[in-house]
C-alpha cells in the first residue's frame, strides 16, 4: 500500500511539474523580451502572439500549480512522523527514482538553454548578431535551472538526514558520474571544433558564399558557446560530486568505493581514444598521400590544414584522456590501495589497448585489400592513384596510428602478466577483453567468408571473374590471425587457472579391492618432458594419512 502511494504522488509530482515549469517560462520570457525591448533591445512580436502566449502561460500554471503544491504537500507530511517512517520515506527507490528522473531532465535542458543564452549572446559581441532568441533561453536557464537546484536541495537533505540509508543509491552516483561524462565529453568536443575554426582562419580559407554559419566570426560562435555551457555543467557536476566524495562515512565511503566514479572516467578514456584514432587517422592519411604523389585537397585547402587540422583538433581528446586516466588511477590508489588501482589501471590500458587493436586490423585489412586489388584488380576497380589515396593512405594510416596506442599498453600487460600470471589471468577486465576481441574476429570471419563464397558461386554459375574481393579476403586474413592470437591467449590463461586449482580426488569406474583396501587406478597423460615427480610430490600432499600413492610407469 506504501508503495503504491508513493508511485502515485511522485508520478503525478513529474507530471505536473512539466506544464508548470512550461508556463512559468513563458511567462518569465514575456517580462524579459520587455524589459529588453524597453532598453532599447527589441524583438519583433506581434500583440496577439503576445496575449496568446500570456493566456497559455497562465492556463498552465493556473491548471498544474494547485495540484503539483498539494501533492507536493502530501509528501512532506510523509517526512513528518516517526524516524523509522521518514528514515524509509528518504531512503525509498520510488523517492530515487523521481529525483533521478527530474535532475536529469531539468539538467538537459538548463544545459542546453545556457548554451542557447550564450551562442546568442556570443553572436552579438563578435559577430554583430540580433540576439533574438536570448530571452527565451534565458527564462528556460532561469526557471528549470531553479526547480533544477532546488530538487538537489531536497536530495541533500535526504542524504544528510539518514546517510546510513541513503549511502547505497545508486541512481545518485549513476546520475552524478554519468552527467560528468556527458558534460566532460561534450566539452572535449567543443573545444577540439574551436581548435578546428582558428585552425583554418589562421591558414586563411574562406567558406563558399553560401554558407553564412562556416565564415568567421560566424562560425568561432556555435563552439564557443557549446565549450563555455558544457564548461559550466561540468564544473557543477563536479562540485556536487566531490561534496559526496569528501563526505563522512558511510556516505563518503560509498561514493569513494563506488565503481561508478571510476567507471566514469574510464569510459572518457574510452570515448577519448576512439575520437583520438580517428583524428590523428585522418591528419596522418594526408600525409602518407602527399609521400605516395597522389594528395588532393579537400576544399580548397592546403596540405598544412588538411593533415595539422585533425591533429590539433585531437588535443583537447589527448588531454581529456591523459588527465581522466591519471585521476582514475590516482583514486583507486587513494581510495582503494594497490589491489584496486592495479585494477582500475589494467581496465584503462586494456579500453586504449583495444581500441588500437581495432584501429590496426581494420587498417590492416584494408592494407591487404589494396595490395590485393593491385596485384590482381578486378572488373570496375579504382585506378591505382585512387586506390592508393582512396584505400591504401587511410588503410595505413589507421595500421599506424592502431599500433601506436594498442602495442605499448599490451606490452606492459604482458608484462604484468609474467611478473603476476595468476592474478592478471583472472581478472575480469582482462577476460572480457579477450573474449569480446575474439568475438568480432569470429563475426569479421562470419562475413567475409560468407561473402568469398557468394564470390565463389557467382564465378562458378556464371562462369566469370569474381568481382570486388579484395577487402572480403584482407578481412578474413586479419580476423584470422587475430582470433588464433587471442585464442591461444584465452587456452593460456584457462590452463594457468586450472593448474592452479587445488587437486580433488574424484570418483573413477577402475575400482578394485585389495586386502581389506579400495584400489582406483588413475592415468595421467602429460607432455614429453614433463616434471611427473613434482606432480606426484604434489599429489602426495593432498591425500589424508591414511592413503598411499604409488607410480606404476
């Protein structure tokens, strides 16, 4: 029954705070666009939108705030009774559920309202922009950010009321965590397209007359505003984060054990790597066009932008990567001691490592797929400079760049392999790692061979050439070897586990009797070379007292 009531009065508490944030903004935009319009700002609304958007507001908010302030008021009787009710009232998911729900999208929009509010004023101060959106972005910022923050002043008074209950929700540190990424993720981003527009400005290209939003300042604008708003968000998210972090227990110990946290910054490691990879790619196959004799520029451009435009593109990702991995690392070792930190680490080096991987076959593949195409071309194939700039440039180019991030990281995990086997063998991370590569491998397999044979067929029926089985037959090579490598890795480590298990005896169908005795027969089969006697010692050592092992061979 508790239950139930609580679903209701939260439900309809984030139902009606919707049309009544809806009209509060309307309302709050019509002061601020007159308000601009008396100083002189002013924005071109015809009375009778005016009045129409007046009336609407009002029915909204006439409509939704009686019945959001009464069931408001409902639940907060709920936090007036005995400790042990209110203590289950904070602590319920029901109540997590709701705040979860209304800080994400309260802080979805107030994000995207300020980096409405600031592209609109930004376009104002640099490139002479009638800012006619500003004061609707700025009532959205005012009026969710305001319901935004005081739904995390009622959330912090739960957590500060009975933090020995609240300490275990999740949803807080998925929200908390998971906003860090978005808005650290978001930023990198936007910081890298500012690289990108200086970048080109700086060598003096011009956008085609068409396109008004690619001329400077026009186009510093969009990424100015998206860097300065994600900016903003990510340093509250912070904030309230580090509040948890620096809590007292068992609160601050929650959120300082939590894998969340952790989880978080690796996956911008993650999402930092891939965006690396690819930019670095993409400047570095100019470049290997350009040694081949067969660049062409792209828009006009010259080599210069074409290839250092990527590559300065990738260091705001660079550095998200370096910093987010040193911080997780730096924490688990803080938080957690070396067991943990050597954790967290190897799933750090393991993300970067397989992400080069990736990079390095895909790159490979299509490596092989030139060469393939070129010793023997088929019917309609590109010519050999289009292929070389087309196929071969980008194929080594991410060869390159994919070795460059997966080799240094799987060799210091090999390492740490040799120096602990059993530990590393066993973990996790290191497991799903290999299981998911060779995954891939046996579906890249899957479908290249499917292909080849539908080549086959096709040659076969109609007695012709096969066509286009280059890239079919460079995939199926590389998937081929990458799967026999991880493979082997995967049997190593199973036979290095297994050998580590403690030796049971089991039952056996070679049973005799002997002078009151039960005599079982084993066969061992061992390797040439093997060392029986310490296998046979270590037998020894298991067996109770009372039996006896002989050797029989």
């Amino acid at each position: 029954m508790i239950s139930a009531k609580r679903i209701y009065l939260y439900s309809v508490l984030g139902v009606t705070l919707i049309p009544l944030l809806w009209g509060l903004t309307d309302l709050l935009h019509v002061a601020l666009r007159g308000l601009a319009s008396t100083i002189g700002a002013r924005e071109m609304v015809g009375a009778g939108i005016v009045a129409d958007q007046i009336s609407w507001a009002l029915a909204l908010v006439v409509v939704a705030l009686p019945i959001w302030a009464f069931h408001l008021g409902l639940v907060r009787r709920t936090l007036q009774g005995s400790p042990g009710l209110v203590a289950d009232e904070r602590a319920s998911p029901i109540r997590a559920t709701y705040f979860f729900l209304v800080l994400v999208a309260s802080g979805a929009v107030a994000c995207l309202s300020a980096y409405e509010l600031a592209q609109q004023l930004i376009g104002a101060a640099v490139a002479e922009q009638r800012a006619w959106g500003a004061t609707g972005a700025a009532a959205a910022l005012i009026v969710v950010g305001s319901s935004w923050l005081l739904h995390v002043c009622w959330r912090r008074a739960d957590f500060l009321a009975v933090p020995e209950r609240t300490a275990g929700d999740w949803l807080t540190r998925a929200y908390l965590y998971g906003g860090l990424f978005v808005v650290a993720v978001a930023a990198t981003f936007w910081f890298g397209n500012i690289l990108s527009v200086v970048a080109r400005e700086l060598a003096g290209l011009s956008a085609p007359a068409w396109d008004v939003e690619a001329r400077w300042p026009m186009a510093i604008v969009s990424p100015l505003a998206g860097a300065i708003a994600a900016s903003a968000a990510w340093l509250i998210q912070w904030v309230l984060a580090g509040r948890f972090v620096r809590a007292d227990p068992p609160l601050g110990e929650a959120h300082r054990a939590s894998r969340t946290r952790s989880g978080a910054f690796l996956a911008v490691v993650l999402v930092a790597a891939i965006a690396s990879f690819a930019l670095i790619s993409q400047g570095l196959e100019h470049v290997i066009a350009e040694i081949f004799g067969v660049w062409r520029s792209t828009g006009g451009s010259g080599l210069a932008v074409d290839a250092g435009g990527p590559l300065l593109m990738s260091l705001p990702f660079l550095g998200a990567w370096w910093w987010h991995q040193r911080r997780a690392s730096g924490e688990a070792l803080a938080f957690g001691g070396l067991a943990r930190w050597q954790s967290v680490r190897r799933c750090g080096r393991l993300l970067v490592a397989f992400v080069g991987l990736v990079g390095l076959t895909i790159g490979l593949a299509g490596a092989l797929s030139a060469l393939l195409e070129y010793v023997a071309p088929a019917d309609g194939s590109l010519p050999i400079e289009a292929t070389l700039r087309d196929v071969a440039a980008p194929a080594l180019a991410a060869a390159l760049v994919g070795s460059a991030m997966w080799m240094p990281d799987w060799v210091l995990l090999q390492r740490e392999r040799s120096h602990d086997a059993l530990e590393v063998s066993v973990s996790t991370s290191r497991r799903l790692y290999l299981l998911l590569v060779s995954a891939l491998a046996v579906m890249a397999l899957m479908g290249s061979l499917a292909y080849l044979v539908y080549q086959a067929a096709r040659m076969l029926v109609e007695a012709g050439p096969p066509a286009d089985v280059g890239l079919a037959g460079g995939v199926f090579a590389v998937a081929g070897v990458v799967l026999a490598y991880h493979a082997l890795l995967l049997r190593a480590d199973a036979l290095l586990v297994a050998a580590s298990q403690p030796f049971e005896l089991g039952p056996s169908a070679d049973v005799e009797t002997s002078a009151g005795r039960v005599v079982e027969t084993i066969e061992i089969s061992a390797p040439a070379g093997s060392d029986l006697a310490a296998l046979n010692a270590a037998i020894r050592r298991q067996l109770p007292s009372d039996y006896e092992l002989r050797v029989l061979t």
